[in-house]
C-alpha cells in the first residue's frame, strides 16, 4: 500500500519517535496473544487423541461417555478419572497454563491466596483461581472493551461537532450549552447509581459509559469545520450546489479526522481506567468476570497476599503507558510543525 506524501512524512514521522513506535509493537504483540486466551490458558486440552480419533475440547464440548466414562456431561478434563480414562487409548495436548479464568483449583495445598509457584506461576486469587489466567483474560476484556467504547464515542462525538461547526448558529449555541451541562454532570456517581439499576453486563456498562463519553471529541472536531467551512473551497463548492453532506464527509471531515486520530490513544486509556475503576469499587462487570478492577479490589483486601495487588498494578501501568507513548508519537506525526529532522525519543 502506497501512502500519499502528507502520510508519508506522518508514517515516518511517527516512526521517528522510537518510545511510540516500539510502544506500538509492544501493544500489538500483547493484543494479538490475549485474543488466543483460550489456547494459553484452559482447564481443557487443546487436542485429544482417543482411541484413533481427534477431538478438539477447545472448540466444541465432548461429553464423557466420548471417552468410555459414566456421565452424558461434557468431560471434566482436569478430572483424574477422565485423564486415566484418555491416556488408557491416547494423549492429550494441555495449554501452557492449564486453568480457565474461572476455573477453582480445589487441590490447592496452602491457604488462599495462594503465594506464586510452579502450579500457579502468579499465584491465585482468595477463590483459588489462578491469577495469570485472569490477567491474559482480563486484558483481553479491557482492550477490546476500551476500543469498542472509544470507536462508537468517537463516531457520535466527530458526528456531533461537525453538525454544530458546520451549520453553526443557534443549532452550534443549543448544542455547545446542552453539552456543557451535560459535560458537568458527575459522571461516575451517576454511573454506578444507573449500574445498580440493573444487572451488570458488558453490553449495558458500554451503553451506560457511552452516554457520557461521547463529548470528549466534539469540542475538536467542532473548532476544526468551523475553520474548514470557511475556507474557498467550500465556498466553492456551496455556490456549484454540492450538497451539505458531501461537502462534510469529502471536504471537511478529512482535516477533522487528523485531530481525532491524535486523540484517540487518550480516549482510550480514559476508557480502560473507567472501567477498571468501576470494577475496583463493584459497580462493574459482572462477579467473576476477568477484571484489572477486581484483581486490584482483591490485593486491597488480601494485604497479606502483596503479588495480587503489585501484579494488577504493574499490568496497568504497563498497558496505559504503553498507550499514552503511542498517542504521543501520534501526535507528534500529526503535528505539522514538526519535522523529520528533529530526532526521535
């Protein structure tokens, strides 16, 4: 794929800063490996062999009576009696952590928390739980719950300031006094009394935090048309007829789009500490959901077990920087006062 000039220098530019760029990477690698949770850490085998057949217990549910046992139940693989049972006629291939994210360790022989050791590499949590599991698990929910919430937020937001710094008027001043009022509303407080309304889920946190999220590019994307629309070649195109909404989405949304891009990284980290924070204090997920919040509410209670806490601390320091590095080098390559002759960090 070829870049046009402008995003040449942009690429190169980003490029340059070299905490942002090996920030990026970083992040990626960390992505790409937690949305395969499942086949890193499963109280399932990923593959069985039984009897001269293949089974895969990761993508479909087998039940016991499969591999000569008593019960019509999906096997209990972690179960002695169904590993005598599958070995007796075949192997099985066990992730490299071989517990779910709610899977209860009930032979654990010391008192819960359990201290970091070879069966639970980072200890477990004071249900028995293992607390690496949860972390890949967990990170996995965030990111892509802080993403789904940045990317619908972004799209009212931008939606929202071009329709005021376009038309401007009193469709511009309604507009900016409604979103001051709602900008000055307690956000958490009124988060955690709509979450007790009903039972928590993912999809109704991200509808709930959506509502007040949304303001955050509108401000931006405002100033950016109501410069734009006055530029002649919009003007041009008023006095040729081109409709309002292509004139928005091919003229002006393209030099908006530079400062939403920029913002992003930062509405994103904003996105994940909400909901961890949510979590911490029990307005969020669902219990036992992987949660960064709930791990830390656990190392708050469990003081005597450090590793919980200093774990979900280090995880989220190491996430959200790695986010507020690639949003600087974004923001850098977006700046035009910046040059490739400047050197990078």
């Amino acid at each position: 794929m070829k870049f046009s000039p402008i995003n040449e220098r942009r690429w190169q530019q980003f490029k340059r800063n070299r905490r942002g760029w090996w920030s990026l990477w970083i992040f990626l690698f960390l992505f790409v490996l937690s949305l395969g949770a499942e086949f890193i850490a499963n109280d399932k085998p990923l593959v069985v062999n039984f009897d001269g057949g293949w089974y895969f217990p990761v993508f479909r549910e087998y039940p016991e009576t499969v591999f000569g046992g008593v019960f019509p139940t999906e096997a209990e693989y972690r179960d002695p009696y169904v590993q005598e049972l599958i070995e007796a006629d075949g192997w099985m291939l066990w992730p490299p952590i071989r517990y779910h994210y709610e899977t209860i360790n009930y032979d654990v022989e010391t008192a819960v928390p359990a201290p970091p050791s070879a069966e639970h590499w980072l200890g477990s949590d004071d249900q028995a739980r293992d607390v690496v599991a949860r972390l890949i698990y967990g990170f996995r929910l965030s990111v892509l719950f802080g993403l789904a919430l940045t990317l619908l937020s972004s799209v009212i937001g931008v939606f929202a300031g071009a329709i005021q710094g376009y038309f401007g008027g009193w469709l511009d001043l309604l507009g900016q006094r409604f979103i001051e009022i709602w900008s000055g509303l307690p956000v958490l407080f009124l988060i955690i009394i709509m979450s007790s309304f009903v039972q928590p889920n993912v999809w109704w946190l991200l509808a709930i935090m959506l509502l007040f999220s949304w303001t955050a590019l509108v401000a931006v994307v405002r100033a950016e048309f109501l410069r734009v629309r006055n530029f002649d070649y919009v003007r041009a195109a008023r006095a040729l007829g081109v409709p309002n909404q292509t004139i928005i989405f091919r003229h002006a949304l393209p030099n908006a789009m530079v400062a939403t891009l920029t913002f992003m990284p930062f509405i994103l980290t904003g996105s994940i500490t909400m909901l961890t924070s949510l979590d911490f204090l029990g307005f969020g997920l669902p219990a036992g959901s992987p949660s960064l919040g709930e791990l830390l509410r656990q190392g708050r209670d469990n003081l005597h077990a450090p590793w919980l806490g200093i774990t979900a601390f280090l995880t989220l320091a190491a996430m959200l920087s790695l986010l507020v590095f690639i949003g600087e080098a974004a923001r850098d390559a977006f700046d035009p006062r910046k040059s490739l002759q400047g050197g990078g960090v």
